[in-house]
C-alpha cells in the first residue's frame, strides 16, 4: 500500500471518528437534562428565599397550632357597595344562610352577606349557631373583569332585597348613579397601578426536563401548584396567595415519560397586588432567577430573548417602589385583603 493510499485511509478514519463524535455530542446537547437521584429533595429545600428566616410549617396533626389567615369581614366601603339590612328580631345563622341567594355572584362580582353578631356587636360571616341582630350585603365596586355597571347593580339589589325578604327585614341601598361612577373611578385606578411580573429562564445550551425543572426549583422552596407544569412559592401563612410562580410546558409535565421531554425555557411571576411589599416579592423573584440561571446553566430573559441585566431589574425596583407608595395613599396596599380582592 502506497504511501498515499496510508493517508487516504488514516484521513478517512478519522473523518469517521470526527462524525460519530459530533453526532454524540449533538445527541448529549438534544437530550434534556435528568434531576439528580435523591433520596429526599425535602433535605435539600431550604429558605433561600425567606428573608425572614421562617419555613413552611409541616403539617401535622395538630392543625390548630398552624399560622391562619385574620378572619375579618370581608365588606369594606372603599371597595365594595354595602346595603344595611334592619330586622325586627334576631335573626339564627341558620335561617340567614338558607335565605342567601345560591350564587355568591353579581355578574363578574362578589356578592357578600355579613350579619352583626348580637353577642359581640361585630360584623362577621354568616354562620350557623349564632344569631344576628342586623345584616349588610356587599357587591365588590371593581376587579380585574371590569367596574361595577348598570346591570350588575340592579343585580345586586334584586338578590338583597330578596334576602333581606326572606329574613323579614328592611333593605336600603344607594344611588345606583353614583356608585357606578365610584365603580368606574376606582376600576381606571386599578388598571393604572396593577402589576404583573414575569421573567424568563432559557436554557444556554441543553435543554432541561420537568423533573430537572422542578428538582432545582424545590432547593429554593418552591412546591407543586395545582396544575401540571406550575410550581409555586407558598406565603408564609397558609391560605394566602403564593409570593411567586414558576410556569414550564404543562404538555411536557403531562408526557408519558417526562424525562424525553425538553423544556428549553420556564418563567417565573409575581402579582403585585397580591402579595406584601414587607415580604420583599421583587428581591426573592430576582434571587430566585439568579439562583435558577447559575445551577441551572441557563439565562434571565424578558420572554422576548433580551437578556436582562442587573441595571434594568434595578429600574423596575424602583418603579415598584412607586406603584406600591401609591397603593399606600389609597390605602390599598399590596397584599391587604382590599388589594387582594380589588386585583383578582
């Protein structure tokens, strides 16, 4: 054999060689990154993002000792339509309930019925086993499906007035006119101070599976959401809205096998309203990425693949720092249950 013949030989060899290696290093990019075996992710969730150091509560048998919500009532005039109801006599919680309308709404709005206790003279829920020696019914002003209209008030007096008939007391209601305009008011403020933030995490190079998604995700204390694809990040007192949620394909979490599937980018969102400015949302949404992107080999985006840097997250910290000064002064601050109710 030829001296040529050798090198053509050696060339091809190494042709082949360089083929298969190009085809296993693109198989080994294609393929979506595994969660690391663990014998327990629970160890590894820790409060990175608390920074108040509190941890989820564990649940157990002792539901009585768990942090709950302040149960106040619901009614507040700086969101709602409030119409008084007088009765001639007490009226048991039991009869009151069975008199509520079967639907707790008025078109897209919250119908609400509160009684005054006759023992501690406060507002509460209707419940059974107490009696109530007054009543007022509530229809929210505005939420995020729009103002209160013309309709939806006539609505809400129409299910009053059959209540309060039904209890045998006496309804009185406002100016329709007036509190439509008040409707409108407050529903142009809350289109102009709500806030829904969201960014994005695209993988640099290999894709990701869900359950690689979701393994990294639960380090930082996040937990399965109540559909496939989202996992959230609970507030500190159970029942209250998440402080921040982390969205991937629900058609990958939902797959056959899930690790064949490549998820190449996730997004992670707060609601303004909807959570304290005390807990700091903005600062553990922003840890949360960087922590994710650096373990993770991926990138923070704005969803339309511009990288976001330090000094743009900074820019809108500082135009939160003024939507939430502003929620303040209408004393509608982030998280209350005014804010809560008005921004849902």
């Amino acid at each position: 054999m030829s001296s040529l013949q050798v090198s053509l030989v050696a060339m091809g060899g190494l042709t082949v060689v360089g083929v298969v290696a190009y085809n296993y290093w693109t198989s080994r990019k294609s393929t979506p990154r595994l969660p690391e075996p663990s014998t327990d992710i629970a160890q590894a969730q820790a409060p990175l993002l608390d920074p108040t150091g509190a941890t989820e509560p564990v649940l157990d048998d002792d539901f009585a000792n768990l942090p709950q919500p302040e149960r106040k009532p619901q009614l507040d005039a700086l969101i709602d339509v409030i119409s008084t109801i007088e009765v001639d006599q007490p009226v048991s919680g039991d009869a009151a309930l069975a008199a509520l309308p079967t639907t707790r709404r008025v078109g897209t709005k919250l119908f609400t019925v509160e009684g005054c206790s006759q023992l501690s003279g406060e507002w509460e829920v209707v419940v059974p086993g107490q009696r109530y020696s007054a009543f007022q019914a509530g229809v929210q002003l505005a939420n995020r499906m729009g103002a209160l209209n013309d309709i939806e008030f006539s609505e809400f007096v129409v299910k009053t007035q059959a209540f309060a008939d039904a209890v045998g007391g006496t309804a009185t209601f406002s100016d329709m006119l007036e509190e439509v305009a008040r409707a409108r008011e407050l529903d142009q403020f809350a289109n102009a101070h709500d806030a829904q933030l969201s960014v994005t995490l695209c993988a640099r190079e290999a894709a990701w599976s869900p359950g690689y998604i979701q393994q990294h995700a639960a380090r930082l204390g996040f937990i399965a959401g109540s559909i496939p694809g989202r996992m959230v990040l609970p507030a500190s007192v159970p029942g209250l809205p998440p402080v921040l949620s982390l969205v991937f394909d629900m058609q990958a979490a939902l797959a056959e096998d899930p690790d064949l599937s490549a998820v190449r980018e996730f997004s992670l969102s707060l609601d303004v309203p909807q959570t304290a400015r005390e807990d700091q949302p903005f600062d553990r949404l922003r840890e949360a990425a960087r922590l994710l992107a650096q373990s993770m080999d991926g990138v923070v985006t704005d969803g339309r693949g511009q990288v976001l840097a330090d000094d743009v997250l900074d820019d809108i910290a500082n135009d939160l720092a003024q939507l939430y000064n502003a929620l303040d002064q209408r004393e509608l601050s982030a998280g209350s249950p005014q804010s809560r109710r008005l921004f849902s």
